[in-house]
C-alpha cells in the first residue's frame, strides 16, 4: 500500500486504465476475471494507491484488446519521472537503442544487476529497484539490443550488500553473456583511463551516448563527442581481456573474494 499520493505518471496511468475499461462496457470484477487476478488488484491500479507491475500492465492490455503499449509507454513514465532530465533522456534512447556499449569503472551497469545488489545501491528504495528491474526487460523482448560491456576489475571488487550478494552478482555476469552480451575485464593496472563511465547506443541508425561526470551526466549525439568515444572504446577494449578469460576472471573472484 502506498502512503503517498500517487505520482503525476502513476496518475496518468491510473486514469488510462479506468478510461480503457468503461469504453470496453467492463466492470473492474469483470476485468479482473479476464486477467485473472482479484477486483481489488484493479481498483488498486485505478486509484493509483499501489505501482503495479509491468506483467500485470501488459495483461491488462490483452485483457482489453489495446494495441500494444498503449499502456505500457504510460507505465513506462514511472521509472523515469523521478531521475534527474540527462537520465531521463538516456533512459528513452537505451529503450529504442538496436546496440549498446557500455564503460563502467565504479558499478556493475543497471541492465545487468541484480535486486539485490540494486536493492543495495539505492538504499532500499523498492519502488527504484523495481523500475531498475523493469529497465532490464529490454534485454528479453522481442529484438533486443545487443549489449557489449567492459569492466574495470575495481568494479567486481566493491563490495554491495555483502559477500552473498557480490557472489551472486558476479554469478549472474558470468551467466548473461550470449552471441547478443559480451563482458570483458579490464586489469586497473593496464587501463588507459581515457574516460569515465559512459554508453553508447544506435538509435534508429544514429549513435547517441551518455557520459558520466562528477556532478551530471550528459546526453550527446555531437559527431565530435561520439568520434572521441568510439576512440576511447576501441582503446579500451584493446587493453580488456578477451571474453573467456573475462569470464574466468569474474568466476575465480566470485569464488575466491566473496565467499
């Protein structure tokens, strides 16, 4: 139960919902038997006292035979209405984003953590880990991006949440990596140290990046800022470690630091 008023996105949603319902001739009981799940799940959405999740936004889509998404661009507004306007901005670009890069010196990167080290990075904020989960869906939609990572070691030694979260963490690294998600390591002693942390998305076939500095971050698609990083990138990944001794890398630390 929420004990706040509801924010202006879960509002909308809300709105969006009761809206679609009545010009279908439902009733919230009736809804609610097409999903299944009970009437007060639905009154709950509809007065926009509890953040359902996106499954449950998706299913009532279908329920209601709305084109895709109708709700769920709404539902998305939730995870975003809370960051600061340069996340915000990145966050819409990695969504529609065909390929992905990813340079991260301090934390594992979001669309790869789990709740738990999530959980611990945000202090507990259930609302802002579940929406950092949802961010992670478009990792198994229907086209996902592919999505390539270097790491600094430093990464896989800072410790969030204790040793079984790290483990865990590690473990779900090592577990991601397919044709479509590479990881690879860099030692901190080789690192170029080119840059701070920073991503790089094709978007609809321009590239768009985000670039982390110490008071903001930074959403570009300058031809003179994306050259000086697809530089860096390649850089880079020279130094990094090739994917399967990334990979043993991530397993030998997990095992022989956070156990």
């Amino acid at each position: 139960m929420m004990g706040n008023p509801p924010s202006p996105a879960l509002k909308k949603l809300a709105a969006a919902v009761r809206r679609y319902r009545k010009l279908r001739g439902h009733t919230q009981a009736q809804l609610a038997a097409l999903i299944p799940c009970s009437d007060k799940t639905i009154s709950a959405i509809e007065t926009g006292r509890e953040r359902p999740s996106r499954e449950m936004i998706v299913a009532v889509e279908a329920a209601l035979t709305l084109p895709p998404e109708a709700l769920v661009d709404i539902y998305d507004l939730l995870d975003i209405e809370s960051l600061p306007s340069w996340m915000r901005d990145w966050l819409i670009e990695e969504r529609r984003a065909s390929s992905l890069r990813n340079f991260e010196m301090a934390i594992i990167p979001g669309l790869l953590q789990t709740e738990d080290y999530a959980r611990s990075l945000l202090k507990g904020d259930e609302a802002a880990v579940q929406a950092r989960m949802e961010r992670q869906a478009i990792l198994t939609g229907e086209t996902p991006p592919t999505l390539r990572c270097v790491l600094d070691e430093a990464v896989l030694y800072r410790n969030k949440g204790g040793p079984e979260v790290m483990h865990n963490q590690l473990k779900r690294l090592v577990e991601s990596v397919s044709e479509r998600l590479t990881i690879q390591i860099i030692r901190s002693d080789v690192s170029p140290r080119l840059s701070g942390a920073f991503a790089i998305g094709n978007v609809d076939g321009r590239e768009v990046a985000y670039v982390e500095t110490a008071v903001r971050g930074i959403v570009t698609g300058s031809h003179d800022d994306i050259a000086r990083l697809e530089d860096v990138w390649e850089t880079i990944r020279t130094y990094a470690l090739p994917q399967q001794e990334s990979l043993d890398f991530i397993q030998r630390t997990a095992e022989e630091r956070w156990t």
